[in-house]
C-alpha cells in the first residue's frame, strides 16, 4: 500500500495520466480496486 500527497502547489497536476508500475521479477498476477484519487 502507499499513501501519496503532494504538498506542491505550484508544480502538481489537477488533471493528466496516472500511471501503475509493476518491477521486474517472475511472472505474477497483478490486480488493482478501490483506487481514489482525491483533490484537497
């Protein structure tokens, strides 16, 4: 789990991509829910 807030107004995004990583390693099933993005 991570937890992630940008605290840069000037420089930070309200709108574009959002991207998932995986890291190399043995074949394995990846699954994603309850993903929020949220706008203080």
């Amino acid at each position: 789990m991570s937890e992630v807030i940008d605290n840069d107004s000037i420089n930070s995004k309200a709108s574009g991509h959002l991207g998932l990583q995986v890291h190399v390693g043995p074949p394995m099933k990846v699954a994603y829910r309850n993903i929020q993005l949220k706008n203080p």
